[in-house]
C-alpha cells in the first residue's frame, strides 16, 4: 500500500473509465445504431433482451421496468419481478467487484417468502438476510441491500453512500429515443449517442448510475494500492416512493449497523445509533475544510478548472437526510448527483451524461482518499 503513488483526481479518473468500458457498460463494441441490448422483440411486448447481468451490466439494469410500487400498483415481489431482478444484478455485481471480505445483507420485510420465486432463490445465494420488523411502512414493501467494505491499507474513518435503483414511472408515448424502436419500449431500450456522450433510458441518471459509480469511485482506491476508509453502500429499492420501509430496517439491522457504522467514525466523534423517523427536510451542517479543500481541488482538476465546485441548497424533498443526520450528528455529507441541462430526469428521453459521471466518481475517489488524513 505504501509504494501507490500520491492520489490525484485524473488518476482516478483513467481507472473508472476503464471501470466504466470493462465493468458497467460492458466490454465489447458500441454497436452502430446504439442499441446497447439490440431491438425489443418485433411484437414490441417485451423490451430487448440481448443483455445479461454479466455481458452489460448496467444496460441490463436499463432494460428491467424495476419501477416504483407506489406507481405502477404493482406488488413486490410477486407482481414486480423486475424489481426483484434488480436486486439480484445489485447482489451479484457487487460480490464480483468487492474483495472477498466485503459484507451484504438484504432486508426483507417480514411477510415476504424467500423462496416465492426463482429470483427470490438467487438473491439468497452469499448473503445475510434480516426481516424487516413491520413497525413502519408497508409490511409486503421493497428490499434494502447493504454493503460493508472493510478499510484497507490502514485507512481510518467510515464512509456512508446511499442509492436506489427504482425508477419513476413513465410515459413512453412522449418519449423520442431510440429512433427506429416501438413507442412503448423506447423508455426501456438502452441508446448510447457516442457523439454527445449520453446513455437513455428510465433510470440511467435517476438513479442507476449509483450503485454502479459508487463502486467504480471505492475501486479506484483499493486497485490502485490506495489507503480506503470503511464504506458502507446502502441500495435501496424505493426512494421513488419515499422509501417508507428504510427506518424500519434500518431498526431490524440495529445490531449490524452498530457495528459496521460506529467504527472508526472521523473527527473523534461518538456515534451512537437511535431509529428514527422521518424528518420534513434537512439543512446542511457547516462543511469541514479539509473537505471543502478536497472538493474544490478535485473540481478544478476535472471539470475545467474551475475556481470552486458548485453549491446548492437541497433537501426539502429529501427526508431521508435528516434521518441519517440524526443518526449521525456532526458528520459531514456530500449529496450529489449527475443531473444538469438536458438531463431530463423524471421526464421523457431521460439520460446520463456518462462522461460527467465518470468525474464525478473520480471526485468521489479523491475525497475517499483525503479522509483518513483527516481523521481525528
């Protein structure tokens, strides 16, 4: 660990492309068209199918209509098995891409039935499973997976990233992209323009590319010999919907969370955990120089050498923030994201500007790489 170079933020950013061409698109050739997964089938009742959790990753995610229950009046897991299927891509994934010491645990609420179906089966396979207590939420409401990512290299401090990947609903008929494609798949059939560097689909920007970058970002530590602090990846499956269920796991996972949360916290803070509720908005606490430094070094090394990275109120809508601030006072955060002009996230012809996300996993990567020299 000692002989990796000094951490820079281009750096990081030559390891997720690669981590983006290799391990979230998907190795091989952009086809011409830009039809990352083919055509949907000629009867146009099923989206396209020449992905595969292992061939293209992330477009396979794209082609799943893993759309928020509260949406779509469907039910997990028996009438949304899209969903389902998404967790087990997010599992499967994850287990390829973590070293072998990583942790993962699903929630499960506490009427569902692990073996109901064939993709149920496979999301059991090298986990820990925990019901859900049904003290909050819907009691037949969507899973939670959890990923624990040890420290390496002799790193301190813990790092919490939080993502979802269920998607809001659509109206495919508004929908312009992919040309050439039946109206009422083109919001499932991943398109790739090479030329303005963006990739369509429901779900891409909001909020698919997480999980994925987020790994991409942990990675361009530990495979490059870099000192990484302890992270641990929440995955959830109904941020769309308000995500009801996630204090209620994050109750039945007390014991987990205790362990895996407040270890090493920075900034010799005390972190001790009591479920809450959820809160009606959230206003950022002061930021930590060390951090402000990190970002706006790794801002002007990326996007052009601007002078500051950009800073924006949010969170009126957004009550989950205040449950993790009252889970862990005095703790900085960053809330980030990857929409902008033309993004169109919630909306028709949604996409991810894949070039923008790539720097902002190697933000990402570079402040992972600062906090266990900032750490009390």
């Amino acid at each position: 660990m000692g002989n990796a170079a000094s951490p820079d933020a281009k750096m990081f950013l030559d390891h997720v492309e690669r981590f983006w061409t290799d391990q979230i698109l998907g190795p091989g050739p952009i086809p011409s068209d830009g039809l990352l997964c083919g055509a949907p089938e000629p009867s146009c009742d099923r989206p396209p199918s020449g992905c595969s959790g292992q061939s293209r990753p992330f477009p396979y995610y794209l082609t799943l209509r893993s759309i928020t229950p509260k949406y779509d009046g469907s039910e997990w897991p028996t009438t949304n098995q899209d969903l389902c299927k998404a967790l087990a891509l997010a599992q499967s994934w994850i287990m390829r891409q973590v070293p072998l010491e990583a942790q993962l645990y699903v929630g499960l609420s506490e009427n569902s039935k692990t073996e109901t179906t064939p993709c149920q089966k496979d999301v059991m396979k090298g986990v820990t499973v925990r019901k859900l207590k049904c003290t909050t939420g819907d009691c037949l409401g969507t899973p939670v997976l959890i990923v624990h990512i040890p420290a390496s290299g002799g790193a301190k401090g813990n790092v919490l990233i939080y993502g979802h990947l269920d998607k809001q609903a659509v109206t495919p008929k508004d929908w312009t992209v992919p040309p050439g494609v039946c109206q009422n798949q083109r919001p499932f059939t991943p398109y790739l323009d090479a030329e303005k560097k963006r990739l369509y689909a429901r779900g891409a920007s909001d909020d698919g590319f997480a999980m994925f970058f987020a790994v991409a970002a942990v990675m361009a530590l530990k495979n490059q010999g870099h000192a990484c602090p302890t992270v641990n990846l929440i995955v959830d499956f109904d941020e769309e919907g308000g995500s009801a269920n996630l204090p209620g796991y994050l109750e039945t996972f007390q014991d987990v969370l205790k362990t895996l949360f407040e270890a090493d916290p920075p900034y010799g803070a005390k972190v001790t955990y009591t479920p809450v509720g959820q809160g009606a908005g959230w206003v950022s606490p002061p930021m930590k120089p060390w951090l402000s430094n990190a970002l706006n070094t790794a801002s002007q090394s990326l996007f052009d050498n601007q002078k500051t990275f950009g800073r924006l109120g949010d969170g009126g809508t957004l009550p989950l923030l205040t449950t993790l601030e009252n889970l862990f006072p005095g703790l900085a955060f960053i809330v980030t994201g990857v929409s902008g002009p033309g993004n169109n996230q919630h909306g028709p012809d949604e996409n991810l500007n894949y070039e923008y996300a790539q720097k902002v996993a190697a933000c990402i990567a570079y402040i992972l790489s600062q906090l266990p020299k900032n750490v009390d």
